[in-house]
C-alpha cells in the first residue's frame, strides 16, 4: 500500500511574540527578541535573571474560572493555539468521522509550575490541602486529553516526551498515522510552559542559559562566536494534519505537505550531543528519503540554532556533511534567536515557521549575529528576514538524551 498525502491545514500559536500565529510570525520577520527581566518570580538568587516569557498572558481572557483552575499552564497555552489551528483550518467537526481524527501532542517538562504550587502548599498548610485537580493537571498528557475533549477527536489521542524534539516526534507520529491510515485527521504541536523558579534553577546548575542579564534581547545568538547559552522560552504551537484527498474533498486551505520524517538517536549522552554528528547527519538523511526529496532540493533549513556552543558547531557540521557543497546556498535561520527555547514545544513552533516560509516565500532571520563562528560557516540569515521562494524545507528537533527528529514540509 502508497502511503497517503499528508497537508497542514491549519496553524495555531501562543509566543513570547504575540498570543497568535499572524502576531507571532510578523514579529519574527521583524527580527524582534521576546526576550525581558523574569515578571513572575523573584530572580535574586539565579545566575540568569531572563527569559522569553508569554507577556500579555491572561488566563481570565479565554477561559473561565471553573475551567482554567482544572488546567496547567502548558495545557492553557496548547488550548489557545488549538482553538486558532482548528479554525484556520475550516474543519466542521459535526461532518468528520471523529474515529477518525486523532490527537498527538509533545512536552518535554509538563505541568512543573502545578507541581511547585502544590508542593509548596503542602509543606505550609498540609497534604489535605492539595487539590483533587493536581494530578489531571500536571500529567503530560492532560493537554491531549483536555484537547481530545474540547474537539471531540475520538480517534488515536497521546503525548510523546523526548525532551526538545518531543513537538517534533509528535508531528512525526501524527504524519504516520495518516500516512499508514489510521486517522484522516490528527491534532499535532506541542506546549510548554517551564519558566518557574526551580525549572530555571535547575537550567541554571546545568551552565546551559545565557547570563546576559544585562542585555536580554542579544542573550540569544545562535551561530554567533560569541554565544553563551540558550534563553528559556515559553508557549505553544498547534497543527493540524490532514490526509491530502480528505482536505481536497472539504476545500480545506492547504498550507504546504509534510513529507518526510526522521528519527534518530546519539546514544551518547545525557545532555551532550555527540561531536561526529552522526545521529543528526543520520535523521537527516532519513527524511529527505522519506519524502522522496534530493539534498540538492532544500532551499531552507529552520535550524535548532539554540545559541549554545556545541549544539551550533555540530549542527552546522551536519548540514556541511549531508548537503555537500548545497550547504553554502541554503538559507539556514534559527527561530531560538528570538522566541527563546520553548523546549517540549520548540518543533512545533518551528515547523509552523517553516511551513509560513513555504507558504508566503519568506523567511525570518537569525538575529544577533555579529561576530562570525569559524566553526558556523552558513548563511545563517543574519538580522534581516529575506524573500525567498521556497519549494522544499527542513526542521531539526534534537533533544537532551540524545534524540533528533527531522521533517521535511515542500510546496503543495
């Protein structure tokens, strides 16, 4: 059996940028830095003092009382991006098969803001004090239940967790469930919302954030010589995934084909990428053959480009070592540079970008670059969006504990 076509139909987003997807993708082509002094929390006693925060978040604005205190954060952020991509995408729920339409969704941390509150209203006031909500609440997969509910997809509904590719594996697996049949439909993205006090805490241990607390807006610099660790981000990223012929059928607005997908891992580390690259180089190569797309086809590459110094040097190295000599002419940008590391979530909302540079012949900027990388040798896109017709493109998702995800989305 061919495996069927599989479209984007409909994008939702929730970011530092802006509480949509247009907010949001306008002010990545604008290369601005959602970047700002940490609001939520005191920062006195943390080396890094900044975060890229979802700024004008209030949960009062999309859900009411008894609703948003049965629900996380993350959860919240996934909801809100669900409602715009399932709009966007015309469906009429009342005329699908809902056996049929599914729900995958991806966070690397899950409910860590819950877990803190409760923790700490248990240790002043006791364990009769934890609320009955607390365990719906901080399990991962509470925001593909809660949205398997909101829409009523009765088809396949669960939550992969692979740290910073755990959006990207969800798209992945939501492509093969269309492609092998099994749903016509699949609510795909990821959310996540781990900017707490002991969430950066512990980033902050590991040496991994930037510590421009200074200078927040150019902390993030991907490919940049002068880079010193990854800015936390927040929010989600939502899309939905239909089968081609089922979205011809409904007139659906078809924004660009996801057609290949890779999987990888180092098996190396806990948290080091392996310097050869070849779990990358790897996952690479696989979804360019599952998608049936030569190297030489790619025009652009929305790059994990956390601002972190090995992930940059061997993530260029990869592309150097698939693409050949067509490395030097693809158009390679790093949406980290200005929405900060989302994380669980950061696949997601990549891929959204990718699929809006497909779709409108544009592509958002690295910002920040000033000072090259001998070791990051690319056309990184520097501080100016471009117009770029782009027929092909790719997304890399890898993540702590060695995994990397990959996936190819080309004109429709």
């Amino acid at each position: 059996m061919s495996k069927r076509r599989v479209v984007i139909t409909g994008l939702g987003a929730v970011s530092p940028l802006g509480l949509d997807l247009r907010t949001t993708w306008d002010n990545l082509l604008l290369g601005k830095s959602g970047a700002g002094p940490i609001t939520r929390f005191d920062t006195t006693k943390h080396t890094t003092k900044f975060a890229c925060e979802v700024w004008d978040w209030d949960a009062e604005k999309y859900f009411p009382r008894s609703e948003s205190k049965r629900l996380e954060k993350f959860t919240m952020y996934y909801l809100v991006a669900a409602d715009e991509a399932m709009k966007a995408s015309g469906l009429d729920l009342d005329g699908i098969d809902r056996t049929r339409a599914g729900c995958i969704l991806g966070t690397g941390i899950g409910g860590i803001w819950e877990i803190e509150a409760s923790r700490k209203l248990q240790l002043e006031r006791g364990a009769d004090r934890v609320s009955p909500f607390f365990i719906p609440k901080i399990m991962s997969n509470a925001m593909a239940g809660q949205a398997a509910i909101r829409f009523g997809l009765q088809g396949t509904c669960y939550v992969t967790s692979s740290a910073c590719a755990s959006a990207s594996h969800s798209l992945g697996l939501a492509l093969r469930s269309i492609q092998w049949g099994e749903s016509d439909i699949v609510l795909a993205g990821g959310s996540e919302a781990a900017t707490t006090e002991l969430g950066l805490a512990g980033f902050c241990s590991l040496k991994a954030l930037s510590t421009r607390n200074d200078d927040p807006q150019h902390a993030s610099r991907p490919f940049d010589r002068d880079r010193d660790g990854f800015v936390m981000g927040e929010g989600a990223a939502a899309l939905v995934l239909e089968e081609y012929e089922h979205a011809r059928r409904r007139g659906a607005p078809i924004l660009c084909e996801l057609l290949g997908y890779g999987s990888t891992d180092d098996a190396f580390h806990i948290t080091a990428p392996k310097e050869d690259a070849d779990g990358p180089t790897r996952a690479i190569r696989m979804a360019l053959k599952d998608g049936g797309i030569a190297p030489e086809q790619i025009q652009y590459v929305n790059a994990h480009g956390t601002s972190t110094s090995l992930n940059d040097k061997i993530e260029t190295f990869a592309l150097k070592h698939v693409f050949g000599d067509h490395a030097k002419k693809l158009a390679v940008s790093s949406t980290k540079s200005m929405l900060g590391h989302l994380l669980g979530a950061s696949g997601a909302v990549e891929l959204a970008a990718a699929a809006m540079s497909v779709q409108y012949g544009r592509v958002h900027p690295t910002i920040n670059q000033e000072t090259p990388d001998p070791d990051c040798d690319l056309d990184y896109i520097p501080n100016e969006a471009r117009e770029l017709k782009v027929d092909y493109a790719i997304s890399n998702s890898p993540g702590f504990g060695g995994p990397h995800s990959r996936l190819v989305v080309g004109r429709v």
